[in-house]
C-alpha cells in the first residue's frame, strides 16, 4: 500500500477537500474517493520525491533495487504472471519508498493500456535508455524475461566496476585524511608554540624553514574562515565548470590520458562498451541504435563523438569493426574482436568476452594502482612529517650550537 494526497471537490456542497488515502495505485486511490461520493481534481504520492528536492536527496534509487527488481520482475513474468500482477508483487517486496512511487506510477500508466517501456520512459532519472530500450525489444519479440534477466547482469557488471574502483580509493583518502589531520594540528597547535618558546630568547635566529611554517601557521590561525570560503567555492566552480561541455571535456581527456588513471578509465570504458553493447546485440536491437545508445551511456564526450562518427560510417555501409580502427578512443582489442564477430556472425559473443577480459583488466589494473600508491603516500606523508620536526628541531640546534661556541 501506498499513501497518496489528494484534493477532491464534494458535488453536493462544492466544498474542495484535501486529505490522504491509502491505496495500491493513483487509480485505485480514485477509484476509492469516487466511491466516497468526492470528485478527485489532484492524486499525488505523499512522498514523492520528484517535488521536494530534501526527498530526492535523502530517497536515490540504489543500483541494486533495480537489479532486484529487474530479476524478481523477470521471474513473475516466466513464471507466467500478468505484467501488471507481476509489478504490483515487486513493488511489495521493494523496500525504497522512491522506487515504490516510480513503480506504481508504471502500473497505473500499464493499466491505462500503455507499453511498459513507454511508462519506464517516463521516468529517465530511473530508467535510462539501455533500460528502456532493452524492455522495448524484449516488448517486440515476446522475451521481456529474459531482457529483464539480461538487463539485471549489466546492472551488476556495471555495479561491479564501480565498486572496485571505490574500493581502490578507500586507502589513499584515509591516508590523506590522517594526513591533512596532523598537519593542521602540527602547524596550529605545536608551531605558534615554538615561536614562543624561542621570542624571549637573545639573539635567536630562527632557521628559514621554521620562519616560514610560522608564517603559515599565523595565516591559518588568522584567516582560517577564509581558506574555507575559496575552498569551498572553488570546490564549487570546478565542479559546475566540469558539468560544462570544455570543463566536461577536458575532465573526460584527462581520465583516459592522466597516469595512472588513463588505462584504468580506458578499460573501463572498453568493459562497459562491450558489456552494454553485448546486452543490446543479444536483445535484437539494431546496430545503429545499438551505437547511439552506448556512446550516451558510457558517459566520456570523447568516446560518444567517436562512436557517432564510426555510426555515420557504418550508415555508409563500413563495417564497425573497420570504423574504429585506429580511433585512438579505442583500445586495439575492441575492434580486432568485433572483426572476428563480424566474419563469424557472432557479434554478440566476441563483445561479451571482450567485456569479460577488459572486466578481469580492470580488477588487476585496480591493484597495480593500489600497490604503486600505497609507497607514494608514505613518502609523501615522510617528506610532510619531516618538514614540519625539521621546523621544531633546527632551532634547538640552532641554539645549542651558540652556546657551545660561546
């Protein structure tokens, strides 16, 4: 059951009445005011987070609710359920409430007499279009279960992917953070007392280092609000910067071309290419829709202008293997790979393994990375933490050294 608000008008008085209903669906909730004699001039879900902004934050759809969804979706249907039937007993078993008010806005849609890929179109915050368009093939050809079921292994491949990359940056941010922690502490707290200590004492000149971590400490002390404020707004203007198409592509070269992330993201890339490209073959979606829908779910500028230059080309009637050689967006392996596909007629496989080699690639790629940071944030964390005993230290031998020459 879900909770919906509505406004309805009483005929008999004309009086407008808002109030809240429990019910499985907007249709149903109307169903139910009709029978109460009211008029329903507004149904909407209680908590919908499409209009309060707090919800939307505090309620995102988690990958994996999809891939629930996805799977248990497709078992219903196998097992022979009625679509709608199907979607009310996934919607039971879901526990996000936002994905609740998604699905029961599919039902009522379906109950209208709408496609289910068409009521997922309506909600591309959660359906994208590999979904959208997976569901729509598997509509056409009477195999919704099993694009649902493929549509649940991209999910997780994807989920996978991510997860590995998260998981490689856990160490290095804990290792900056520590970091970042003892260094302030060092310099607003130990240093300020070292000047102190050596203010009321003759003739002490203090070493260049130690005058310089002093200045800087004085400046953080003093100004601290204010290395906050440009941090934060320039923390800010980068990242509205990056959702712009320069700032975008600039991020977007630097992922695939920076050391050492570039041949992480360049695998990456390859893996979800081929993954999704795979998923949509075995679907029996056309090649050129094939190509359009990858190049936007790949999320690189660079990758997708490679991939509509290499449709207009396949347009022309070159195959796509030929298209992509020697793009410098692709890796060598992808269209050496679609070549043999293409020759065998087993496009769909050799994408699938490709995405299966790039998949194990990224795994070792991940570990190389994690092995060759873990000693670079030790130096780095040796070179800070000697700079800053350095500035405490040299004065005191500084002065010892005085008084032993006197």
């Amino acid at each position: 059951m879900l909770t919906f608000k509505y406004t309805a008008r009483n005929p008999a008085t004309g009086q407008k009445i808002t109030a809240a209903i429990d019910a499985e669906s907007e249709l149903s909730a109307a169903k139910i005011i009709r029978e109460q004699g009211l008029a329903p001039l507004d149904i909407s879900p209680a908590h919908d987070s499409s209009n309060n902004p707090i919800a939307k934050l505090k309620g995102r759809i988690k990958p994996k609710d999809k891939v629930l969804f996805s799977r248990q979706l497709s078992t219903l249907i196998n097992a022979g359920l009625p679509l709608v039937q199907a979607l009310r007993s996934v919607a039971e078993q879901t526990s996000s409430k936002p994905f609740k008010v998604v699905i029961a806005k599919v039902i009522n849609d379906v109950e209208a007499g709408s496609t289910l890929s068409s009521a997922m179109a309506k909600h591309p915050q959660v359906f994208n279009d590999v979904y959208i368009n997976l569901i729509a093939a598997g509509e056409a050809s009477g195999t919704l279960d099993k694009a649902l079921e493929r549509l649940a292994i991209q999910q997780e491949k994807d989920a996978e992917l991510i997860s590995k990359i998260r998981g490689a940056m856990v160490y290095p941010i804990i290792v900056l953070c520590v970091m970042v922690v003892v260094v302030g502490f060092m310099i607003v707290k130990v240093i300020p007392q070292v000047q102190q200590l050596y203010k009321g004492i003759s003739g002490a000149h203090l070493p260049f280092i130690t005058v310089i971590m002093i200045d800087i400490s004085q400046a953080i002390i003093k100004f601290w609000w204010l290395f906050i404020v440009l941090t934060v707004l320039a923390a800010f203007i980068t990242s509205r910067w990056a959702r712009t198409g320069p700032g975008k592509e600039v991020v977007d070269r630097l992922k695939m071309r920076m050391p050492p992330i570039g041949p992480l993201f360049m695998k990456v890339y390859m893996a979800r290419f081929s993954r999704t490209g795979a998923t949509l073959v075995a679907s029996g979606v056309p090649l050129i829709q094939v190509l359009e829908i990858t190049g936007r779910s790949i999320n690189n500028v660079h990758i997708e202008d490679s991939l509509k230059k290499a449709t207009d080309k396949v347009k022309g009637g070159m195959a796509l293997s030929d298209a992509l050689n020697g793009d410098p967006n692709f890796l060598e392996l992808v269209p050496s790979m679609l070549k043999i596909g293409e020759q065998s007629g087993t496009i769909e496989q050799m994408l699938g393994k490709t995405a299966d080699y790039y998949e194990r690639e990224v795994d070792n790629e991940v570990k190389a990375i994690s092995t060759v940071i873990e000693p670079i944030l030790m130096v780095i964390l040796g070179v800070v933490a000697f700079i800053i005993v350095a500035a405490v230290l040299l004065p005191i031998y500084s002065l010892a050294g005085q008084t032993i020459i006197k």
